[in-house]
C-alpha cells in the first residue's frame, strides 16, 4: 500500500522538482542578473533626470515593461497560501511522534528569535559606529512633527494580539492573505494529524500531495517568466526611484547594506561551523534564490524555489525543508529586523532624539516582535518600521524621507531574508541529527 502511495503522490512531485532543476541549471541565474542589469539601465533612461522621455510616455511605457513582473508576482502569490499549507501539514507528516514535532518547532522558535534578536542588535551597532543620521539635522523638523503615541495603547493590545494569531475563519484568513494566521492553523492541524492512525490521516496527506504537485506546476510555468519579469521589476524601479534620491541618502543605504552583508557572513559562519556546508557550495545553491527575492522583494515569492534548494542542492531533509522554509519565509525576517535597527538609529540621530539603553532594549523588542509575523511582501518593512519609530518616542514623519530609497533597500533585506530561511534550514536539520526520520510524504506511519 505504502509503495502504490509512493507512486501516486511522490514520484511525480519529484518529477516536478527534476524539471525545475533543469530549468535553473540552464543559467536562470545569469539571464536574471543580465535582466536586472538591463532594467536599471533603461530604467534610467526612461526616468526625469535624462529627460529623454516625456514623463507621461515614460510612465505609460514603463508600466507596460512591468506587466510580466506583476503577472509573475500574482501567479505566485495565487498559489502561495495553498503551498505553504500543503507544505507544513506534509512536513509536520514526515514525522514520527508529536515529540519529534515538540523538538523541531521548539528549537526552530528558539533560532528564529535569537538570529532576529542579533540582526536588530547588529544593525543598532553599524548605526552607533557609522552615525549615518548626523549627515542631516532635521531637529526643526521634530519640533512641528506630532507627538509620538504613548506605547500604553499597544500594551494593551497585546493580549487581543495575541489571541488574534489564530483564526477564528482559517477560510476568511486564507482569503485575506493573513500567512501567520495559516501557517498556525496548518501546524495545528499537522500535529493532529500526526496523533491519529495512519488509516485516518492517509486521505489528507494524499489530497495535500497532489496540492503540491500541481503548486509546483505553477512554479515551474512562472519560473520561466522570470528573467522577463525582473527586467521590468527593475526597470520600474530605476525609472521611479531615480538616481538624485539614492544619492542623497547615500551613507544611510550603505550602512544598512553593510549591516546586511555582516549578517550574511554569521550567516556562513553558522552554515560551516554548524551545517558543515562549505560557504562557497553554500552561496553557490542560494544565487537563484537570492536574485529572485532582490528582484520581487517577496520571501513568499520565491518560497518554492528556497524549498527546492533547501532539498536538492543543500541535501537538506524533506521533513525540514518542508516545515522550516515555509515557516522561516513567514516569521524569521532578519534582514527586515537589522533595517528597522539601523533606520531607526538613523531617524533618531537625525531629529537628535537621545535613546537610552532601556529605549534600545524596546527598540530591540519591537522590533523583533514587528518582524516575525511581518506579511513576506514588498513594502512591509515600513509597516513595522512606524511602530518601533511609535514606542521610539521618534517622530514617524521621518519615514516619508526614507521611502525614496526604501525600495532598493526592500530588495536587499528580502534577499537577505531568504538567505536566513535557506542557513536555517541547514543549521536546524543538522543540529536535530537523527530525531528526525527519513521523511515518507505519505503521512506518519502507525
């Protein structure tokens, strides 16, 4: 029985994944880099500082060159809630005992928190050392901005939060796009899954397998969208972000950049001295992943694409890769937390607002509670940056000076972040060892 499962569910799930190899050994990762190159530069041309264009053209043809980014984007997002529900059921599944679960998820809390915990605390000290807000003065500014909120209100809340990270309708959650809220639902009904007979569970472990299969289908079609869809992603962004605004903000851009590239080399250090992976087979595998989450700014995005490379190119085991990647693409947002770090930093130095160690301390709290849970989608940063900036006692008005360049800076945390689900993967699978079996997709066994 479990050999005729095998054949039905998991075969062609591998076939799948085989094709997709395929289509990323044919060099997905140089035609993407040539795009994104190819996009800035006409992105440059058709933006108000060369003038060549007229700004309505300009904005009518760039809108057009960005239709293949938006059709990926949307193909991916269709299926994403499906997959990442199908996958941490499947996951959870490839486990013997709600102990093995209780192992796995407890420790991948435990690494979750601390890695955001060290990237905020990392982007506090590039902030400190560089100082990037004392190129502006911005203290008259503060004056005329509104005072802060109190952060009572927020404490106060806190308890409806937190009630509020189950879903009363997983059906209205799934409709809504509210990923915490589903990836909690699909643990809870993993772990009962994983407590019932074998007989019981089968059935929706092979539903969930061909929901997968046919997710994966989807990925495989878009994938070949990609190379096309980031030449007009980038070009969007060339053309509307300009070059004057990145300029400006200069030594804020590269302290930040400089703090995600730190982050990426404890990434390393945890990959060699924990995962055994040497760092260059490690950075190798990942490049795909990383130029497609620069290019949409979306973890959630290129989520199938990090559990295909957590599985084929990182030998990492199914049984993780399939509960680890699509959890880590939903609450482990390091790159997310160092920017909210160092902005924050930066904003302050700017309106000479002094903050204190206890200060720093809630920085570091809201920041890390901001991050994990933050939707894996473009943009979010800002949402979770107004409410460190709120408990910060710092005047939010200073995030509509940032956004001209936060789009550069989205895309390089989201590559960032996806880098830190893959290094989580690596590093958890190895540190459980052997309490996790060899994953059989068809469900727990009796």
């Amino acid at each position: 029985m479990f050999e005729e499962l095998h054949e039905l569910t998991i075969e062609p799930l591998h076939r799948l994944v085989s094709e997709l190899d395929e289509l990323l050994a044919d060099r997905l990762w140089l035609k993407v880099l040539i795009a994104m190159v190819a996009g800035v530069g006409v992105g440059f041309v058709l933006g108000p500082e060369v003038g060549w264009v007229a700004p309505q053209r300009a904005e009518a043809i760039v809108s057009w060159l960005a239709l293949p980014g938006m059709l990926f984007l949307a193909l991916i997002q269709m299926i994403v809630i499906a997959l990442v529900f199908a996958s941490i059921i499947r996951g959870l599944g490839a486990s013997d005992s709600v102990a093995q679960l209780r192992a796995l998820g407890l420790r991948a809390a435990a690494y979750f928190v601390s890695t955001s915990a060290l990237a905020i605390g990392l982007g506090i000290g590039v902030a400190l050392l560089i100082r990037p807000g004392d190129t502006l003065d911005l203290k008259a500014e503060a004056a005329l901005a509104p005072a802060p909120s109190e952060a009572t209100t927020e404490a106060a809340s806190l308890p409806e939060r937190v009630v509020g990270l189950l879903p009363e309708n997983p059906i209205a959650a799934m409709a809504e796009g509210q990923l915490l809220q589903i990836v909690l639902f699909a643990v809870v009904i993993g772990v009962a899954l994983v407590s019932m007979p074998n007989d019981k569970s089968r059935p929706l472990f092979d539903l969930l397998g061909a929901i997968q299969e046919v997710c994966m289908t989807v990925v495989k079609w878009s994938m070949r969208l990609a190379p096309v869809a980031v030449f007009g992603l980038m070009t969007r962004v060339s053309a509307t972000t300009g070059l004057d605004t990145l300029l400006g903000m200069g030594v804020y851009v590269l302290t930040v950049l400089a703090g995600l590239a730190i982050l990426v080399g404890v990434y390393l250090v945890l990959v060699v001295v924990v995962g055994r992976v040497h760092p260059w087979t490690f950075l190798r595998a990942v490049r795909e992943v990383q130029l497609l989450a620069f290019s949409t700014s979306s973890s959630a995005a290129v989520m199938p694409l990090s559990m295909d490379t957590a599985e084929q190119k990182l030998g990492v085991r199914p049984a993780s890769a399939r509960f680890l990647i699509p959890l880590g693409s939903t609450i482990n947002m390091d790159g997310t937390a160092l920017y909210q770090g160092v902005a924050t930093l930066f904003l302050a130095q700017a309106f000479g607002v002094e903050l204190g160690t206890g200060a720093l301390a809630l920085v570091v709290v809201t920041a890390v509670a901001g991050s994990i849970g933050a939707p894996a989608t473009p943009g979010v940063g800002i949402v979770v940056l107004a409410s460190v900036l709120e408990g910060a006692g710092i005047p939010t008005a200073g995030i509509a000076m940032i956004l001209g360049v936060d789009r550069i800076l989205d895309m390089s945390r989201t590559a960032v972040n996806v880098t830190g689900d893959l290094t989580a993967a690596v590093v958890l699978d190895r540190l459980l060892g052997d309490e996790l079996s060899e994953p059989d997709a068809s469900g727990p066994e009796s």
